[in-house]
C-alpha cells in the first residue's frame, strides 16, 4: 500500500472555505438592506392599491345610490390594512372621499371623487374588515354612510 503525502493541501482547502464565507458574508451585509428597502416599498405599494380598491367601492356605493335616487341602500365590506379616517366632503360641485395612509417613510393622501355633492362626513374605520351601509332614505335629503360594528 502506497501512501501519498498530502502536505498542505488540507490547510489550502480551510483557507478557500474561509475566503468564501468571507466573500459570502460581505454580499449578505450589502444585499439585505437593500431587500428590506425594497420589501418596505413594496409593502407600501400594496397598502396604496387595497385603499384605492377599497376607496372606490365606497364612492361606487355613493354613486349608486345617488343614482338610484331615495329609498336605494347599498351595503359594502370594506378591508383597510391599517386604522384609517374616511373624510368624505365636497368642493361644491362633485364630492371626494380621502384616506390618510401612513407608510413606511412618509404619510399619503389617497382621494376618489363621486357625482354626490351633499356629504360633509368622517368615519372612523378599523384595520379590518368594516360593514359600510350607504342608505338614501325616502325621508331623507341626503345619503347617509353608516358603520355597522
């Protein structure tokens, strides 16, 4: 049985694991900030598009019932990621309802406007899903947004 010498080629092979995990080690410290910046985006991007989806279903109703003249109710879910205000209000000729989002770096305005002009309310939302009942009743000269709890 023939023995071969094998010197240092064990040390050498530490050495290439330890560079590697060196190598691999600075690539993490550089690529992990920049993926949970880009989550936070991305994170913020989602919140943005569900509070337009969910902002147009309640001016969808208001503008249904609105349509659909007295005595029309409309009952809606909305899902909000986050607690919001519902600001709805008018500029004289069309009304706009508003939420305030608070995002990772800053806070932003989401506004959809709707053909009804005669609400000047604020309605409290929770993270959620929340019950919304738009009614215009027959004894009524206005739409009424109410929050079943």
């Amino acid at each position: 049985m023939k023995f071969e010498n094998l010197g240092n080629k064990g040390q050498l092979s530490l050495e290439y694991i330890l560079s590697s995990m060196i190598v691999i080690l600075i690539i993490s410290l550089i690529s992990v900030p920049i993926l949970l910046t880009t989550i936070d985006y991305s994170n913020d991007l989602i919140d943005s598009i569900n509070a337009k989806n969910e902002l147009s279903k309640i001016t969808d109703a208001i503008d249904f019932c609105f349509t659909a003249g007295k005595g029309s109710r409309k009952i809606i879910y909305v899902d909000f990621n986050q607690d919001i205000n519902l600001k709805l209000s008018n500029n004289g000729k069309v009304g706009y309802a508003s939420v305030n989002l608070n995002l990772s770096d800053n806070s932003k305005e989401i506004v959809r406007y709707f053909d009804y002009a005669n609400l000047n309310d604020n309605i409290q939302l929770s993270k959620g899903f929340n019950k919304l009942i738009v009614e215009w009743n027959e004894d009524s000269n206005r739409i009424e947004i109410t929050r079943v709890i």
